[in-house]
C-alpha cells in the first residue's frame, strides 16, 4: 500500500513534466512537501516545478516547508472522477478535520494553483483542473 | 454587411454619493419588466451575473441590473484611495445599495446576491427592507468566520488575485463547465490590489446579525436562501441555520454546485433562480 502511493506520486510527476502550463507555474518552486497518509510519510522534492523523486519515511532529517496530513480514504475520495463535498479539494480536509495543513502555509498560498493542480493529477479524470 | 450579433446585455455609468464620498459606478442590464438588482461576490464583479442576463427566457419579464460595486469590476474607487485601505463595512455597502436604488430610479425592485451580497438581503431585510419587493439571498449566513488568513490576499512580495482565485477555487464544483469554472476565478485575479481582502474583512467579521435574524419580517416580503452543496464557506448547514430563524424564510439546496452559482455552472443554477423569483411573488 506504501509502496502504491509513492508509485502514484511518482506517476503524478510524470503527468505533471508533461504539463508546460504547471511547469510555468511552478517555475518558482523548489521545495520539499510531507505527504502524510495513515501516519506513513512520503517527502515530495520539488525543484523548479518538477517532481524530483519521492522518498518514503518515517525521517526526521528530511527539512520540509509544509505538510499535508490525511488518511487513505480521504485521499482516495479526493482522487474520485467527480469528488463528493468537502473532498473535492485540498482545504476541504482541513474544514472537516478530517487533514491538517501545517508549515509554511504562505509559501503553499503563494504556490496554491500549481499544487492543488498537481495533487490533482492523482485523479483517474481531470475533474477541477 | 451584416449586424453585430451584440448581446442583450448594456453597460452605463452612475455617479452616486455614499458617505459623503462620490463614486462612479458601473451597471449593466438586460430585459424588462420587474426590476431584479443584482450583487456580487466578494473579489469578483457584475460579470458573474452575465448568464442570467443573457437568458432570452427570464429576461422576457423581468430587468436585471447588476452594478459592479465601488473599487470592483469597472467601477473607481474613490478619489484618495491610492493612501487609503480598503475596507468594506455593512454601513457602507448598505448604502450603496440604497443609493444605487434611488439612482437608477428602481421601484419595487427584487434583490439578489450573493456571498457577500448575501448577507447584505439579510441586512436589507431586517433593517431597510421598505424599497424592495423580496430578498434572494444565495450562499447567506448569518456569519461566517474566516476559516483562512484574509491578509494572504494583499501582500507586496505575491500576486493577491492569484492567490485568491487558488483558494476559492475551493468553493467551485467539480460539475461546472470547465470554462465557466475558469471565467469565475479570472474575476478573481482581475481584482484591484486589497479589494477581495477589504471584502473578506466585511464577510468575515461583521457578526451583526447574530441573534438577530428573528426580527426579519417575511410576511410581506418574501426571503429565499439558495445553498450550494459544494460551498465549503457558507456551507448548506450555515444556510439552514440561517433560514431557521427566520420565520417564514424559504431554503433551496443546490446539488453540485458551490460558492458562485449563478457563473460556474449557469444551467444547474437556472432553474433555482426562476423558482427563486416565482417565490418573490
């Protein structure tokens, strides 16, 4: 299950090099981001827009700028075709208390589009793109 | 040589008087017949409004006026505002309202708006409801806290309207047209500089109507609250909640839709607002 999610993250790189528009947007974004699902850590590297490799935790030496923490089935209904209320974006899981949000939760507003975009190449159609 | 192929829609300029500061305001309008002014969201302009104004149907009886609001859409700010902070009060929005009301010369006009626009019917209704014939008060609460950091959206080192369409794009839902998804949050970039915050610090902090919504009288006067289920900021429970303790209020919940019905997905929203103004009586 680990291992499906960081094959999924790197799939979702792969989409995203394919994506001049979010490149572009990106183009100002070389940082790192905690995925956090069920408590398993996948560290996001980022550089210039483009996904540079997944690493799995737990890592207490991985420096991030911001975290998002949900489960597995929040993270499955976001990726659903059509998400159903409160799970059709990545906010949704903080109003619901069913995520967190934390970090450096300016550097995520100033970079909002390219990674709600991004964290929605997971979904099987491009629903809110 | 053939005739332009216009829209129904005009657009013209009204200079009024709110608290003792002059503003030039931009109006469009479509149809006639009963008269139905028309408010926007926070951080957007009249263009949300477009839709409606375009429908051949609903214009064939009724004359929807939609301004763009001081500092929003083509309206100026006023003279000064380049030292000035922008922030958005009900007492000013209310009468703005009035002021456009008497200006344009409306007489029993139904109200519409929403977000923002929302809460000021409730305001109209509890507190100036004589020049109007009824309130369609969409995505309305009573209060709504910010669930976010409204100084996000004016910042010297990042791109306020960028910003802000990223994150109201929370509150769009997945079934609009994608085009229609993209035109609302393009309002939203196109905002002036601290507008949409001005806005939010209104929406966001005025608590004035809490506890005090029992004293809207709907007798006659109708109150239709419209919801969508997508909105994550006036959510359907704040809107019921709202529409609870107003005695006589109406409440219509609008699968797949969210925060800007009336410009993200046009044909869902359609007929809820004609059911909306049939209510208006």
């Amino acid at each position: 299950m680990t291992s499906d999610l960081r094959d999924r993250f790197e799939d979702m790189g792969r989409e995203l090099a394919a994506k001049p528009h979010l490149l572009r947007l990106g183009a100002l974004f070389s940082e790192t981001v905690l995925i956090e699902i069920d408590g398993n850590e996948y560290y996001l590297a980022f550089h210039r827009g483009e996904l540079e490799r997944v690493t799995e935790g737990p890592s207490r030496q991985t420096p991030w700028r911001f975290a998002i923490r949900t489960d597995a089935e929040a993270l499955a209904k976001f990726w659903e075709p059509v998400p159903e209320p409160t799970f059709h974006d990545i906010f949704g899981f903080v109003k619901t208390g069913r995520g967190r949000i934390e970090g450096d939760i300016l550097l995520l507003v100033k970079n909002l589009r390219f990674f709600k975009e991004f964290m929605a190449l997971g979904r099987q159609e491009e629903a809110t793109a | 040589m053939s005739a332009p192929n216009y829209e129904p829609i005009i657009g013209r300029y009204v200079t009024i008087e709110v608290a003792g500061r002059s503003y030039r305001v931009y109006v469009e309008e479509a149809g006639q017949g009963q008269p139905v002014i028309c408010f926007h969201t926070a951080g957007a302009d009249s263009r949300q409004w477009r839709h409606i104004m375009n429908d051949a149907e609903m214009t064939t009886n009724y004359r929807f006026i939609a301004p763009d609001m001081p500092w929003h859409g083509k309206s100026l700010p006023p003279e000064g505002f380049e030292e000035e902070e922008y922030l958005l009060t009900t007492e000013v929005y209310v009468e703005t309202v009035l002021k456009l009301v008497e200006a344009l010369g409306l007489e029993n006009p139904i109200y519409a708006g929403c977000s923002m626009g929302g809460r000021i019917a409730l305001q109209l209704a509890l507190n100036n409801p004589e020049p109007f014939k009824g309130f369609i008060a969409i995505e309305a609460s009573d209060f709504q806290p910010a669930w976010y950091d409204i100084d996000w959206f004016h910042r010297p080192d990042a791109h306020g309207g960028e910003m802000g369409a990223a994150l109201v794009s929370a509150n769009i839902a997945p079934q609009g047209p994608k085009a229609e998804r993209w035109n609302t949050q393009w309002m939203f970039m196109q905002s002036g500089p601290g507008v949409f915050r001005g806005d939010l610090n209104f929406y966001t902090k005025d608590d004035s109507l809490v506890g005090k919504l029992g004293g809207i009288d709907t007798s006659g006067k109708p109150l239709h609250i419209m919801v969508g289920t997508y909105d994550m900021t006036c959510t359907p429970e704040d809107a019921k909640r709202t529409a609870d303790q107003i005695p006589g209020a109406t409440l219509a919940v609008m699968e797949g839709i969210g925060h800007f019905p009336m410009s993200e997905n046009p044909a869902t929203f359609r007929p809820h607002f004609i059911e909306a103004l049939a209510k208006m009586g």
